[in-house]
C-alpha cells in the first residue's frame, strides 16, 4: 500500500514540476491530486458496474424474450432485430456495426470518454450474446412485450446511469434536434414511427402491435431507471470552488454558466454569513455522470442540485468548444 501512494506522489511531483508550476510541491497540491485520483477511480468503477448490469439486463431482455419470439423494439435495436429476422445474420454483429456511426456522433457532440464507455457497453453486449446461454422464459405473447421490454429498458437506462449508450439513436436525436429545433423526444418518436411502419409492411400486424407494447414498456422502464427522460438537466452549484468550477464547465465541458450573487444561510450569526457566487448551468443527462465527477474533483463538498427543463430558448444550449488552459490538459 504505501509503495502505491508512493507511486502516486512521484508521479504528481514530476507532473507539477513539468509544467514548472513550483519546484516544490506544497501538500495541499499532492492530497488535492490525490483526491482527484481517488474520485476519478471510484467514479469510474461505478461507471463500468452501471455498464455491466446494463449489459446482463439488456442481453437477458433480447435472448430470454424478444429473439425467440420474433419480436422487436424501438431505435437501433429495433433495426437490428428486424434486421436480424430479415437476413437471418447474426445478431451481435448487426448491434456493433449498426450503432458505429452513432458512436461517431456522439464522440464529437457529447466527448470522448462517452463514446469509449458507449463501445465497451455496445462491444459487451454483443459479447454477451454470444456467450451468455440465456434461458428463453415463457412463450406467452403479452408476457414477451411487457417482460422483454422491461429488462431492455433496464439494460439501456443503467448503461445511461453509467454514461454510455446501448442504443444510439439518442445520440442522433441530440444532434438533429440542435440542427432542427425540435425536441428529442419528438425525433425519437419519429424515428420509432418510421421503424414499427416498415416492420408491420414486413413483418405482420399483430407483431408490430406487440412489439409497440414493447417499446412502450422499455421506454418507461428506462424513464424510470436514470429518473428522468429530458434532454436537459438545469444544474444549479454551490461551493466555496465556484470560480474553478465555473472554469471547469467551460473550459472542459463547453457549456455556458450563469453566476448568481448568493450568501450562506447556515451561519449563526450573520457575520458568517458570507457573500458566495451560485453557478447555473444547463446540460444534457447523459452528460451528468462527467458533471459530477468534474464537480467532486474539485470540491467534495459542492451542494449540487438537479431539476428536469423540458423547454428551452436562447442562450449557450449548443454544446462549444473552448481551447483549456494548462492546467486542464
């Protein structure tokens, strides 16, 4: 253990002393890196878990009921199960390669640490269906739409919660509602519309109709899972790091803040209650687990809250990007 921590602290020296900052490194500066390394680690731990549940759910979902039925669902693996029934080619492979060029937009409209988290989750699905033996539970038809959908929808809201993506048609939603002006939801109704019209040309009726009750039952399940479906979070931030955390947002997440002039209300005389600047920033969700590891890097004590914003107008929604100083790099 202590080899470990001697580690970190020879590489956090040599990392300051490079950027020629201090020949010497005071101890608030190593116990701050090595916080963030810490955080940063067990974010990321939390992450993967998210992405694994997701995976096992999500596989479960595909294999113990929709496959063998003949069923499908709603964005980009709804294409590639109807795919999949038309050409009769492997299912895994038509999941990877169906969801590459999401993975490309989302590199450039969402960042990078996205889209790796979205190919190890996509790559981890298709791994899984090959290798998992999932056992095909009931062929009872309601059973398949409301049960299949459900474990889909849970497979693809933890791998959300964990900031990757197992179906991307959000990731071109995000994009084409910032080119059109229109909402995601609309767009990925659209796109299920267009979807579940050719399946009832190919397929049958009746199918499309389950598989509607499907979609229907992962999309809540989803809703449900990450706690909320708005394209946009409004996140408001309180800490006594608001400046860094301000340059952070910008710098590394190329969002816009807005900076209210606030005072502590805790204290008991009003001499210590203090003037402090609040942060207001507006992102998208699957940006929120970034968000908040950036956050805890800087200030594990920040007060952050979270609220839903269903309309918006104006202002620095579109996401910019901003050449980071040395000291983000």
């Amino acid at each position: 253990m202590k080899s470990i921590f001697y580690q970190i602290l020879t590489e956090v020296i040599r990392r300051y002393r490079s950027k020629e900052l201090s020949k010497e490194v005071s101890d608030y500066i190593i116990a701050k890196e090595i916080l963030r390394l810490k955080v940063i680690l067990i974010e990321l731990l939390k992450d993967f878990v998210f992405i694994a549940l997701g995976i096992v759910f999500a596989g479960f979902g595909l294999k113990g009921f929709l496959l063998p039925n003949g069923f499908i669902d709603g964005g980009v693996t709804g294409i590639s199960l109807l795919t999949k029934l038309l050409t009769g080619y492997p299912l895994p492979i038509l999941i990877v390669i169906i969801n590459i060029p999401f993975i490309v937009l989302g590199y450039f409209q969402i960042s990078k640490s996205f889209a790796v988290k979205s190919i190890i989750a996509i790559g981890g699905l298709a791994i899984a269906l090959i290798i998992i033996d999932y056992p095909v539970i009931t062929s009872d038809k309601l059973l398949i739409a409301v049960f299949g959908g459900f474990f889909l929808g849970a497979g693809i809201g933890l791998a959300i919660r964990g900031g990757a993506v197992l179906d991307g048609t959000e990731v071109l939603a995000i994009y084409l509602g910032r080119k059109l002006g229109m909402t995601i939801g609309d767009l990925i109704l659209i796109f299920n519309i267009l979807i579940f019209s050719t399946a009832a040309y190919l397929l049958s009726i009746e199918a499309v109709l389950y598989s509607i009750l499907t979609y229907l039952a992962a999309s809540k399940t989803v809703n449900f899972v990450i706690e909320g479906v708005e394209e946009y979070i409004g996140v408001t931030i309180i800490s006594l790091h608001s400046d860094e955390i301000r340059a952070m947002i910008i710098r590394k997440m190329g969002r816009g803040v807005t900076i209210y002039q606030g005072k502590k209300g805790y204290g008991r005389r009003s001499e210590d209650l203090n003037n402090m600047d609040i942060i207001y920033s507006v992102i998208t969700r699957l940006e929120i687990a970034r968000l908040q590891t950036e956050i805890l890097t800087i200030d594990p004590n920040a007060f952050i809250v979270m609220n839903s914003v269903k309309d918006l107008k104006g202002g620095m929604i579109k996401k910019r990007q901003f050449k980071e100083e040395e000291e983000y790099n």
